[in-house]
C-alpha cells in the first residue's frame, strides 16, 4: 500500500463548459488530489524534499486551472490536474483527482468527474532511470532498484476499479415524480434524490489532454436531460422500478456503456434520513427488455405527416439491410409554399433510388434569415432511410431541387421554390469542399433545429458536445433571438376536393396566443358503430363526398373516426 499526499476542495476559478454563458465568466471548481508516494525517507529525515511538497502541488494545480487553456470538458481538465500533480517530483508515482463543478446543474449539487493516473501514464514514463551512487554498493543499488519498482507497483494497486476507467459523476439530483404504493403517494409527487455514475472507458496515451471533445454518452447535461424527463413524467410504485428504468433510459437512449444508479426517497421512514436503492447497469443487461416503461407518457403523434412509412418498413428492419439514417431539412418560400413541401417529401420518399421517408416533423412558418427582404418560409424536416453514400445523397438533392424548378444563380440565401440540406447521416462528421455533416450552421437556425426536434431531440452534434434539443432551447432560451418560429396546421383545402392544394386560407397556428379565429371542426365516421351515422359512410366515395360537403359548409378540420 503506498503513502499518500493530500489537498481537498481546493478552490480555483477557471472558463470551463461548452454553453456560450459558460465561456464568458469564470466559475468556481472544487478540486481534490490524493498524490501516492513514498514518505518513508522523509519519516526519517523530517525533510520535505524527500516527500511530494503539496503546496507547490497546490500552486501547479491552481496555475493550471486559472490559465488560458481553452479546454471545454471536465475530463480534460481533470487530465490537466493530474499532469499539474505527477509534475511536482518523481516522487509523485500517481494521483487520484476528483473535479468538481458546483451548480453545473440546476438541480443538483454538482456534476464532477473522477480519474486516476500513474506517473508512467500522464507523462510517458516514471522518471529518468535511476543511477547507481559511487558509493553505493552493487547490492545497495539492487535493493534501491527493487523497492522503488515495489512503490511503483504498490501505487498502481491503489487505481483499483480506476485503472480501467474514469467516472462521471452527477451528485443529488432533486426531482419530484409520484412514487409509492399510498394512497398519498398516488396523489402528490414527491422529492427523490438521485446520484448518477457514468463509467466510461479510460483516456490513453499522452494525447489525452487533447481529446476535448464529449461524445453523447459522457455529456452528463444530456443524461440529466433524458432522466429529469423520464423521472418527472413517471409514476412507479417502487424505487428499485424507478433505479432500473433510469438506468435503461442512460444506457439505451444515452448510450452510457456502464452506469451506477443511486435513488434515495428522503420522505420513506419517518426515523431516517432516506430509503434508498443502488443499481450498476450495462447495456447489455436491457437487450431482452422493454425500451421504454408502461408508465411514461407515450409520445405524441406529428400533427402534419404528409408521406407514411412503406408498409413494414422500421429502423430496425432498415439497419440490418444496410440501410443509413438520414435527416434531412425542407424550405420553401416562393409560389404554392404547400404543395412545393407535398411535392418535394413525395420526389423524397418516391425518385430517389434506394431511398423511403419513414418520419417527417411539424410544418413551421418562419422568418427569413440572413437576407430578410423575401417572403416567410415554410420549414420542416424528415427522416430518410436510404443506402446512398452522403455525396451520392447530396446529389440526388441537387437533382429534385432543379426538378422543381431551383433557380441556383439566385443570390446566396436568397428566395428559393425549394431547399433541400443534408442535416444528420448516421453519427458521421465529415468536411469537405460540398459538404459538412454535421450541417455547419444547424446550431444557429431555429429554423431547422425545431422541425428536427420534432423527430429526434437526443441527436448528438458531437463537434459541438449537444444534441439538437440542447441547441434549440440555447436558441430559444439564451439568445436574443427573436420568436420568428411559428407551429402551423394545414386546415381547409385538399387534393381529393380541389386537385391541389389551395394556400390562401390554409395555413393556421393552432395555439392559444396566435389563434384569432374561430376553427370549425367536421366530423366523419367511418365504420358501423358510430352513433347514430354508423355504416352511412363506409365506403371511400361515400366518406370522400360527405367530408367535401363538410368543407363546403365551412369546416376547417374533419375528424375522422374509424
């Protein structure tokens, strides 16, 4: 067992995030170090150079949290620590180092993250070899040599579960969800306290530092998010229910390989603090289950879905036949801004080979952007499967856009019959002279971030370390972005009654804030058992003719029941 040198919560301000707000102002950081060594020497001699000074280890930290060093991450950071610790002496063999960022999140204590590095694996080596002193005899050296290599491996030992990996750690977070079997507690929701561990596979190699980046399943701002949302919306009976379904959400949705799950219910026992359950899940341990629990609210429906999914078609079907997702935005804003939208997911979904739309998002009429001297956008986004490589996909764009009659020598963001941009392909990020994947400005078009939220809001923008929820609400939340974003319905007009689809009063913002007008509603049944016109529309002409009487007699929405 080695000996240890130890500063706690050592306080130091640095910029450290990736949130815009994070980058303007310094924050305050606890810092914790446990340097092993030996301090038998200066047991003896009483003499501090024979041990790790820890307060010159103190400084090293602080100089190297309060610099310039530009890093985004708390692992990096935690990386640097622990270069700023072995640095000291070649006496410090190793260090054990817990960052911890208070009020990272709004409901918890801290978010932190905790790692252990050797000597040999922070800075490449131990130290320059030992030399043999003139006068120190051939055996001396030998037992010199044989009990350093013992304090080397002794420090090693000490890494324990840690040599293997680092640990994100979210501490207390406090939510309030229905939990238990009372009558009261069937009723009333209540605190419960939550502490995640995120276990992830160790940084290696000297580049450590470097590798700033924070893929989803360690973006603890992401996990927090899906579970606040599971919890908050949830109404289990038992906490050892509530502890698995965090972890699942964490492994499945977050991708987190490895997760400890800690749920405390302080309100339980009138004679203690808590009850409590703790859980460790990997992925694996939800192959053969549920993906989603019996108790979360379901998702609602898209209110605009103008192309279904091929008959059997799935994500999962589509994976295993090699099949690659792709997200990809629509804008229009000249001529018939509807049926250009119709048009462009049927050319989507019907003329490009190898290739079917299985979801699309909301309609949204939006503000132009960049050159706001042209007509409003319509926008939305959709999901495509398809088997083109992302240039071959690029170009099948171009083809439907020209098709429709694209006007490319317009002025750059300019008016246009249709756009059509490459969003998402799969996880990749490439950059080329046509193409980023990633789109490069996603991050700052509310345009195209709310329709795509409408389909998937955990995707990862992994350049940026955020998923397109994360981006849109900074968008929303954070900026001085005004509110040019506005959820639309397709009301009165259809094919079936007119040929096409007639814009003039069609378009309406169905919420409580922009709607001015009174909205009819039809109602349509269609099968045997419906009230008292039960079987009077069974048939397509009959249903057809009586929702274009109900239109005719002024009925913006037809209900169909069936």
């Amino acid at each position: 067992m080695s000996d240890k040198i130890i500063f706690r919560d050592l306080q130091v301000r640095t910029v450290l995030g990736n949130d815009s707000w994070e980058r303007k102002k310094q924050q305050p950081l606890l810092i914790t170090a446990e340097i092993h060594t030996s301090i038998a020497s200066a047991g003896k001699t009483d003499k501090v150079t024979e041990s790790v000074h820890y307060g010159i280890a103190c400084k090293r930290a602080t100089s190297f949290a309060e610099s310039n060093h530009k890093l985004h991450s708390l692992e990096a950071f935690a990386e640097g620590i622990a270069k700023a610790c072995l640095g000291v002496t070649n006496r410090a063999l190793a260090v054990h180092v817990v960052a911890r960022k208070p009020r990272a999140l709004l409901h918890a204590e801290y978010a932190g993250v905790e790692i252990f590095r050797t000597r040999k694996e922070a800075l490449g080596s131990w130290g320059d070899d030992l030399a043999q002193d003139s006068d120190e005899t051939d055996d001396e050296f030998a037992r010199r040599m044989a009990l350093v290599d013992a304090e080397r491996t002794a420090a090693e030992a000490e890494a324990g579960k840690l040599a293997q990996e680092d640990r994100i750690i979210v501490k207390t977070l406090s939510l309030s969800t229905i939990i238990g079997v009372n009558l009261w507690e069937r009723h009333y929701k209540q605190l419960v306290h939550i502490d995640l561990v995120l276990h992830t596979a160790k940084a290696t190699g000297l580049d450590a530092l470097a590798s700033d980046t924070v893929p989803r399943y360690r973006n603890f701002r992401t996990v927090v998010d899906a579970v606040t949302n599971l919890v908050e919306k949830s109404s289990y009976r038992t906490v050892e229910a509530l502890a698995t379904a965090i972890a699942r959400t964490a492994t499945k949705q977050c991708k987190v390989p490895k997760i400890t799950v800690r749920v405390e219910k302080p309100s339980a026992l009138v004679f203690a603090a808590c009850s409590a359950v703790e859980i460790t899940r990997v992925l694996g341990d939800y192959a053969m289950l549920p993906s989603a629990a019996a108790s979360v609210a379901p998702t609602p429906p898209r209110a605009v879905s103008p192309v279904a999914p091929a008959a059997g078609d799935s994500a999962e079907k589509a994976a295993k036949s090699g099949m690659h997702s792709a997200y990809i935005a629509l804008g229009t804003n000249l001529g018939n801004r509807l049926e250009n939208m119709h048009q462009a997911l049927h050319r989507l979904n019907t003329d490009m080979p190898n290739s079917h739309v299985v979801e699309t998002s909301f309609l949204y009429q939006t503000a132009p952007m960049y050159v706001t001297d042209q007509p409003a956008f319509l926008n939305a986004a959709c999901l495509v499967k398809t088997a083109l490589e992302p240039l071959a996909l690029l170009d099948e764009l171009k083809r439907i856009e020209a098709e429709m009659g694209r006007d490319f020598g317009m002025y750059r963001n300019g008016p246009r019959i249709m756009d059509l941009d490459i969003l998402f392909y799969d996880e990749i990020d490439m950059q080329t002279e046509r193409l980023t994947i990633p789109h490069a400005l996603l991050h700052e078009r509310r345009f195209q971030l709310g329709p795509l939220c409408d389909i998937d809001g955990d995707l990862m923008h992994h350049r940026l370390g955020k998923t397109t929820g994360a981006l849109f609400r900074h968008l929303t939340t954070h900026s001085n972005v005004p509110d040019d974003i506005v959820r639309v319905t397709p009301l009165r007009g259809s094919r079936a009654c007119t040929g096409t689809f007639d814009e003039g009063a069609i378009l309406k913002a169905l919420s409580p804030l922009s709607q001015k007008e009174t909205v009819f509603m039809g109602i349509l049944n269609c099968t045997p058992d419906s009230f008292s016109d039960g079987g009077d529309f069974a048939t397509l002409d009959l249903a057809v003719e009586h929702a274009t009487a109900l239109i005719k007699g002024g009925a913006n929405i037809i209900d169909i029941g069936g």
